[in-house]
C-alpha cells in the first residue's frame, strides 16, 4: 500500500485522466499496443524474415508513412528537390 500511495504522490501531476477523456484523448495503452502489432510485428516477425537494423528501421519508416496515410505528403516532400522543369525543344 506504502508503494502504491508513494507512486501517486510522485506522478499525481500526469495524472489528469478526467481532462484527457472529456478531449477524447486515449489515456491507455492500448493505441500503443495495436500499433506496435500492426507496425512492427506483422511485418518484421515473418517467418524466416532477417533484418540488419538499418534496413529494418528503413522499412519501418515507409510502413509507418502508410499506416498513417502520410504517404503521399512524404513522396511529394521527398521528391520536391529533384523536380526540374521540362521544356519542349522547338
């Protein structure tokens, strides 16, 4: 009990589950978790799959730009430099 009440006198400040909830906020960790899964586990965790960490957090960073439907905006932030305008020859 001693470490229970210890813990919320130390942390009570981050605590503020109410207000989080009345903004619609997720206040567990449930987001995280399913997160975790379908970014990490379902792709890396493949049978036979081996990844050097380089290349796997490569991967990981396009599945996250797909996840979250920011793929488009990354490609066109991405590709921005290397445009060049393109004219006609008489």
């Amino acid at each position: 009990m001693h470490e229970a009440l210890t813990y919320l006198e130390n942390h009570g400040e981050r605590m503020h589950y109410a207000e989080a909830r009345a903004q619609g906020l997720p206040i567990g960790s449930g987001n995280v978790e399913a997160t975790c899964k379908s970014l990490v586990a379902l792709r890396m965790k493949r049978p036979g799959a081996r990844w050097k960490e380089e290349s796997g957090q490569h991967v990981l960073d396009l599945r996250s730009l797909v996840l979250s439907d920011r793929w488009d905006a990354a490609i066109q932030l991405t590709l921005a430099p290397h445009r060049a305008k393109v004219q006609r020859a008489a």
